[in-house]
C-alpha cells in the first residue's frame, strides 16, 4: 500500500513538472528577505537570456544570463563584467519553479564564491500603472490604466524642439552607460547599457525593486547615425500581450537618446495629420557613467514604498 501511495505521488510530481513551460520562468524574480538578488528571464523556444543583479539601480552590479530551457529548469550561467567589458567571473546555475516560486541553486564564481540556494518570488505588487492597459504573467486581469496629465488638466502637450543636431556617426563610447527617463522619483526608468565581450546588452527598470518593471536589452546595432535594439518584455508588456520584442530605434545627441518604438504583433499606426513641431517617440537623458551609480542601494531589503499605489 505504502509503494502505491508513492508511486501515485511520484507521478503527480512527475505530471507537475512536465505541465510547466516557459510562461512559468520567464519574466522577473527578486528575493524576499535576506541578500538582494533579481533575476529575468527572456526565453525563445528553449533559449534563454536576461539579466542578474543585485541592488538594479545599481548598474556595476549589472550582469547577464545565458542558458537553456528544459524538463528540469533553466539551466544557465551569470556572466559578471569588467568596465571595459571583458568577463571578470561567471556564476553556473539551475532555476526549477516550485509551487509559485523559483529556486536557484548554483556555484558562484567570484573570488571566495562557493554553493548557494535563493528562493526567490514575482513581485506581489504587479508592474507599476501606466497610462495604458497593462497584461502580466502569471495570467490575471490586465492593470487598468491610469490617468497622467504631468502639465495639468487639459493642457496641450508641448512641442518638441530638437535639442541639437545628432551625431553623424555613432559609437559605442556614445551609447553606454545610463540613460533616464518618464519623470523622476520612484517611477522613472534606468536603461543600463554594458559592454559584454565583443557586444552591447543591458537591461530597463522602473521601480528598480520591482522585477515586473524591468526587461533585458539586446540584440544592439549601431550603423551611422541610428542605434537600434530590442525591449524582451516577458511577463508585463503595454498592450494586450505580455510577450514579445518591441524594437527600438534611436538617435543621440546633446545628452538626448530619442527613441521610437515598434512591436511585431501591433499594425503600424493610422497615418494622420501631424502638428507643427510633432515628433514621434520619447527621450531618454544620459549617458551616465556606469561607475556614478555605485552605491544606490537600500538599506533594507525588500525596502518599502517604493511603488505607485495601485
């Protein structure tokens, strides 16, 4: 009777395990008491890459996942960077969900580094309110959309003026580093730009406690005057679907990255008329030096209040 018992538990095990897919891992996971440590996952059939850090506002703490998908996790591995991009240590780990949450177990590779087990957690409170729907993963009701009128009730949006000529001729040198954005305080987002190996990669963060706020950056391409890369949104996105890339387009110039944006999934918009001055898209300020960010932190871990109520 005992073996029965077993074997029909095993096999519950079994069919719990192969239920899961890559709607279960992808996206962002923090821990929730103890050191800080986030990770995002953004997986393409069983391909998977993200980012790893500890306090995110902190950019030197900044690093980057590669690994697989399979029937027992993510397998991967956590490449940490030099300032000129070269690897300074690597992290070997495997992330398995169990019961809601994610555990990561693995071997450090910093100096001193040895074993470790975190239990990390999606962060309860959600992606922080946009002016647009928002949809998430786990799959829940989307987050309504919040009214946000930074000029007042009624007033006309601003026209834009071009701060400066671009610069012809982009280089690395030009794009990395910080780059901030959507008003100040809490909300505002950090796009981190690093150097890692013979490539750019990087990550976004609004509230940057808050993992459902953050995607990884890639795929960059620099040619003359125009810096192109992906947002991998995983498990939040604006819009109807919480999964997929939404490419960006920049240009640089006078400390002003101005960016457009577009999405597989999304037609093109309607062509309208378009105001004198209009000029699609939203402005990032930067670059800020990766090493001026040294030190953001909380002292205390999961801080508290750092997030717009929803």
């Amino acid at each position: 009777m005992n073996r029965i018992v077993m074997l029909v538990a095993v096999l519950a095990l079994a069919r719990a395990a192969a239920a899961q897919g890559a709607d279960d891992y992808r996206g962002g996971w923090r821990t929730d008491k103890g050191e800080a440590h986030t990770y995002e996952f953004s997986i393409r059939g069983n391909k998977v890459r993200g980012i790893y850090c500890t306090y995110c506002a902190d950019a030197t703490t900044l690093a980057f996942v590669d690994g697989t998908l399979g029937p027992n996790g993510v397998t991967f591995e956590v490449t940490h960077v030099k300032a000129d991009g070269s690897t300074a240590y690597k992290d070997k780990a495997v992330a398995r969900f169990y019961r809601g949450n994610l555990i990561v177990t693995g071997t450090a590779g910093s100096p001193g580094g040895g074993k470790f087990e975190r239990t990390l957690i999606k962060d309860p409170r959600g992606p922080d309110p946009l002016p647009v729907i928002v949809s998430i993963l786990p799959k829940a009701p989307p987050v309504p959309a919040v009214r946000i009128n930074q000029q007042g009730l009624g007033a006309p949006a601003p026209r834009y003026i071009q701060p400066g000529p671009w610069k012809s001729k982009l280089t690395e040198r030009d794009v990395i580093g910080i780059w901030l954005g959507f008003g100040v305080g809490a909300p505002k987002q950090y796009f981190i730009i690093r150097r890692v190996g013979d490539k750019l990669r990087g990550m976004v963060c609004g509230t940057c406690d808050n993992p459902y706020t953050m995607a990884a950056l890639d795929d960059f391409e620099i040619e003359g005057d125009t810096l192109k890369f992906n947002i991998l949104h995983e498990d939040w996105a604006d819009g109807e679907l919480p999964t997929f890339d939404k490419h960006v387009t920049a240009h640089v110039g006078w400390n002003e990255m101005r960016c457009t944006t577009a999405a597989d999934h999304q037609p093109p918009p309607p062509p309208r008329p378009r105001p004198e001055g209009f000029v699609p898209g939203f402005s990032l300020e930067g670059p800020i030096a990766i090493e001026a960010t040294a030190g953001n932190v909380w002292p205390e871990w999961p801080p508290k209040n750092t997030s717009l109520p929803h």
